[in-house]
C-alpha cells in the first residue's frame, strides 16, 4: 500500500558465550516477506533450505531482558566448596552423585519475559554447566558429547556413570516444538536407554504439556523461592510413560514440489523426490493449516508482533477467520482421497471424507489447540459408531483422523460448547495414507497448493494439477500441440501429474515424564491429565526400581576417587 513502511524487526546481538560443547550451529532460517501486520505475503522460498531448528527457537528475538540475562551467572560458583571436602558433614551420599541427575534444555526466547528469568532461576538452582539456552547449544552435540563421556566411565569402571546414564532426565522448557526437537534428537542419537523429557510450557499451545500434567501455561510462582524445590521435585517424582511416534513421508512427482519444508522434514539423500521426518502431536492439512502459516509468517517478518501467549493466540484467530474458513474455500475432497489400514499389514480402506470438511487433522495426543478435546472424549456416541474402536489414548499405537467443517462448525469445537460438539470423526488406524491432487477453481491459490503442519510447523505444500484441471485452463490449440509433439512431451507430463503421496505409520515410542502427583493448569487441563494417568501405562525405570545397596556403592566408590586423589 503506498505510503506504508516496511516494518524491520530488531535484531539480536550476537552471542558472547559459547556451547559448551564447541559445537554451535546456530542459525535462522529465511523469514517470509511481508508487507505489513494484517495480512504478510505468503509466496515461498524460491528453493529449500534445510532448517536446523524449529521456527519456534530459530525466530528472531526483540526482547531485552533475553539479551540482558547474559550478564548473570551461576551464584555459587565464587563460593563453592567442592563435594569431596564435604563429605561426612551433612547427610547425603557422597560428591557428584545425583538420585535424580537432570539437565535443562530451554527455549528463552519463548514465552515473552518468562524465558530469560526462568534462565537465570535455573542457573542459580541448578548451576550453569545443566542448563543449555538452545539458541547457543543444539541438544544433538550436548547430549551425544554427555553419553560419550559416560560410557568412557563406564569402560574405566566407575559406578557412577552408568547410574547417572540409565536415571538422567531431561527437562524442555519452551513450546512443542522445543519437546519435540529433543524426542527426535534423542531418537536419531539412538541413546541407550532414552531419556525421559519432562515439559516447562513456555509456548502457545502446550499440547505436550497439557497431555503430560505440565500445566497450559507457566506460572510465575513456580520458580519463586517458596515453590521452586517443589517444583524441582516434581521433574524427580514424575511417573515414565510412554508416546506414541509417528514416521511421515511424503513424495512428489519430482524434487521442484519441496519448495519449503518443516525442521521436522528433510529430503531423503537415497531418493529426492521424498520427505521423511517424526511427529508426537498431530499433523494436519487444510485451513488449519493455512492459518498457522500465516501467524509463522507473521512471527518471522514481525517477531515483536508474536512476543506473548496471549498475543499469539490473537494472531491465530485472526487468520482462522482470513483464512477462508467461513466463506470461498473448497471443500478438502477437491484434492484429497483418504486411506487407512486399520492393522499393521492389513488392507488398506478407502474412507469417504464429507464434502463439508475444509481441514483434516491426525492427532496423535488428545490436546489440540491449546487444551481442546475435537475428538469428543466425553461424549456418549464415541465408540458406538463404525470409526473409533478404542478409547483414544498417546501410546495405544493408534492415531485419530478427524475433520473440521465449515468456520463457524470449527469454532464451536474449539469453544468447547459442548462434548457433542467436536470434529468430523473418520478414523482410528494404523496407518494413513493421503492423495493429493489440485481439481476445480482456483480460489485463495488453492490451485496447485495445499497448506500443511506438523506438530505446530506449517509449510505451504505444492500439488499437481488434475488432468482435468489442466484441460480445462488451457487453449485447444495448445493441447493439440501437446499431442502432437511426440511420447517424450507425453510422459514427461503424466510424471507431472502423478499426485502428491502423504504416508503416516507407527515409528515406535518416546519417554515421557507424567507429573501425576501434582498436575498443574487450569481444570480443564488437570481433567485431561487425569485421563492422561488412568488410560496410559506407567513403565518402569532406573528411579523406581534402584537399589538400596546402590547408595553404599556410590558412597564406597567416591570415597575411594576421594582418597586417590590426595598425596601419599
């Protein structure tokens, strides 16, 4: 619009302090254009570039206090006494040992002010050499530097290291996709046993957290002096369970279709035309999706724009209603077919998908949306119809399809009006596998693209065109050329036309820290976190299944480091 001024968000300073691993690999990915707050450009990158980070961590920050956080440090350091010339003054085991040794990934840059505090607090509580900012240190080099270093103590002999590798936990603090990026970093590092992830909920949605007993948003008072050992325990009584994992792949006709994709994605190096990656929360086409593309948009052109929960969700609802949802939009069955397997090695089944869906959601864990129930938990008709089988639970190895409607059908079932009052159930499977192809008008540049997200990372998804799309657009004269010109033209165009294949089966499980004891947030989220602990099963672990005589070991073994240690 003339006369307007393109906003510029400021940028952060560069880090001073380094990993702690040496291995930085900090970058931002391009942001989207935009031209101004109500309405920034959509038009992806010209090619892809591989995220190392989800757009959450990797989004610029303006915050001062993020930038002014880095003057503290750990208020012990100046006066520490190390452990081994303590032993025997107090009760406790012996130097360096931990019943509940935990280290601290956290996304600062989330939750507006909240993460620098919550940075500093955890540095002082729990010194800085466990707590990683995850804008200086990626958890891959971390995590694969701590296993390193505990099996060569274990190859020495110490009993310590393998105590601490089979009962550390992990705390995230940040969003989603902050838990998220440590499920899949300790899955592709293969680390023997995985650590369990425990959730501090700095993002908007906090599906995870919600789903676990983590609370729907962070509370100020639980890193205040009189709360913050209570908190701290929590992260040590938290039960292990299990989640669900889910393999994605998606193949285009040829590799021009992956303009942009997700952190959760990365081209195959084996076959280019395919997309592999995980999810834990859900994935979704449609108008869901377009919507949170525009506010990742949004949070990329204008980060200044998106520095609060409450913000954020504002901005989401703003392009909800944008974004087609109450008027223009095609339905989904313009481009989609749907099947399902409802075994693993079954037959696969065509589901017919109603005309009025506009969105398709598969959902891995009962929170969507920041604490919506869309499946309808509650509602009596559940399992009397032909699509769900089983009460839906995060690690029943099922994944839940279900559609929303028009806008107006979509926000009564985010309102939470009513459990009767939920989104299109179709599904309850194994196995999913989706077609796409771009036929009818072109509304809102439906044609050839569609919208996607997994676990809250939205990308724009280009589709081919249906050969009869493509009749119908183009003059008779160049259609008869086109037949005229021979078998190479010929396939080289059917290879054009051949849909877009979106794939989703069982990946395995993660671990995951349930704070069963004491679930926080407001009641609907301690509702479905109790259902959350009646309907999944707890798994045993090193902490619950620890020896006694451990202690005296542990003690025996840091009084002898102790006394080698000191001159003949």
């Amino acid at each position: 619009m003339a006369g307007e001024v393109e906003l510029q968000a400021p940028q952060v300073a560069p880090q001073q302090n380094g990993s702690t691993t040496g291995k930085e690999a900090a970058a931002t990915p391009p942001a989207a254009a935009a031209t101004g707050l109500a309405g920034p450009s959509l038009q992806p990158a010209a090619t892809h570039v591989q995220r190392d980070a989800p757009g959450e961590v990797a989004a610029t920050s303006t915050e001062e206090d993020y930038l002014e956080y880095r003057a503290t440090t750990d208020m012990r350091e100046p006066y520490r006494i190390p452990a081994e010339y303590l032993v025997g003054t107090k009760t406790f085991i012996g130097p360096d040992v931990a019943d509940t040794p935990l280290i601290v990934f956290i996304n600062a840059k989330s939750g507006g002010r909240v993460g620098p505090r919550l940075l500093t607090v955890l540095f002082k509580a729990l010194g800085q050499a466990q707590v990683f900012d995850l804008a200086e240190s990626r958890p891959a080099p971390v995590l694969r530097t701590i296993w390193d270093n505990l099996l060569a103590a274990e190859a020495r002999g110490d009993p310590l290291a393998g105590h601490i590798r089979r009962s550390l936990r992990i705390l995230a603090a940040g969003g989603d996709g902050t838990v998220t990026w440590l499920l899949k970093t300790i899955r592709e590092l293969r680390l023997d046993p995985p650590p369990a992830v425990a959730i501090m909920p700095l993002g908007t949605g906090n599906d995870l957290a919600l789903s676990f007993g983590w609370g729907n948003a962070f509370l100020d008072r639980w890193i205040k002096a009189p709360q913050l050992y209570r908190t701290l325990k929590r992260f040590a009584d938290a039960s292990v369970r299990h989640l669900d994992c889910w393999d994605v792949s998606i193949t285009a006709p040829d590799p021009s279709f992956f303009e942009e994709l997700p952190y959760a994605l990365s081209i195959a190096a084996d076959e280019p035309r395919v997309a592999r990656g995980q999810f834990w929360n859900y994935l979704s086409l449609g108008l869901d999706a377009e919507a949170a593309y525009g506010f990742h948009s949004l949070r990329e052109a204008h980060a200044w724009a998106a520095s609060n929960r409450l913000a954020n969700q504002a901005w989401y609802s703003w392009y909800s209603c944008t974004s087609g949802w109450f008027c223009g939009a095609q339905p989904l069955t313009n481009k989609m077919r749907l099947r399902v397997r409802d075994e693993e090695g079954g037959q696969w089944r065509e589901v017919a998908v109603p005309r009025s869906v506009r969105a398709l959601v598969l959902l891995n864990i009962q929170s969507y949306g920041g604490g919506r129930d869309i499946v309808g938990l509650d509602d009596s008709t559940l399992l009397q119809g032909q699509q769900f089988k089983r009460d839906p639970i995060f690690d029943d190895g099922l994944i839940e399809v279900v559609g929303f409607g028009s806008g107006w059908h979509a926000a009564l079932a985010m309102a939470q009006v009513s459990s009767r009052l939920h989104a299109v159930r179709l599904a309850q499977c194994r196995e999913v596998e989706v077609e796409l192809v771009a036929r009818g008008g072109k509304v809102k540049d439906e044609m050839g693209y569609t919208h996607m997200q997994v676990d809250g990372e939205p990308w724009r998804q280009p589709i081919p065109a249906a050969p009869d799309a493509l009749r119908a657009r183009r003059p008779s004269f160049l259609q008869q050329q086109q037949r005229d010109s021979g078998g190479a033209a010929q396939q080289a165009q059917q290879a054009q036309q051949r849909p877009v294949v979106l794939r989703v089966s069982h990946g395995g499980q993660s671990e995951m820290l349930f704070n069963d004891r004491e679930p926080q947030g407001i009641r609907r989220a301690r509702k479905m976190a109790a259902r959350g602990a009646a309907h999944s099963q707890v798994q045993p672990s090193e902490l619950s299944s620890l020896p006694s005589t451990l202690h005296s070991l542990v003690a025996a073994a840091a009084q002898q480091k102790l006394s080698a240690a000191q001159p003949q």
